[in-house]
C-alpha cells in the first residue's frame, strides 16, 4: 500500500447504500466472508473504500456470471 496517500473509509450507512442491502445481510456476508470486516477508529466501525469496492465488484461479477449460465443453458 502506498503510505503517502490516506486510507478512505467508509462509514457503515455508506457501506450499505453501496451494497444495496440491509444491515443483517450485511452482516451475514462479512461472517461469510464475502465481504471485509470492518475496522475500528474508536467506537466507530469503519470499511477500507478498496477492499468493500472490490467484495462488491466480485459480487456482481460472479451474479453476471451466474445470469450468463441460466441464460445459455
């Protein structure tokens, strides 16, 4: 990582608008792990912006994946 440029985070109401889903799925897909866990900046949890885009960017490719194999079978 490089260290000259800031981590950006992502507070939990911007993680769940990104996501499109409820805080429950949320959590379920963290135990899972699909998602990253977040992290914690005093009582706040917070998500590294990099690592929750690309849990979602995953997600969505393996759904267009799952939608191309219904399509052609």
């Amino acid at each position: 990582m490089n260290t000259d440029t800031p981590a950006v985070y992502y507070t939990l109401d911007e993680v769940l608008a990104r996501a499109k889903c409820s805080k429950t799925k949320l959590y379920d897909e963290i135990k899972r792990g699909a998602y990253p866990a977040p992290v914690k900046r005093g009582r706040s949890s917070l998500w590294i912006a990099h690592e929750l885009d690309a849990a979602i960017a995953r997600e969505a490719a393996e759904l267009k994946r799952q939608r191309d194999q219904a399509q052609a079978a």
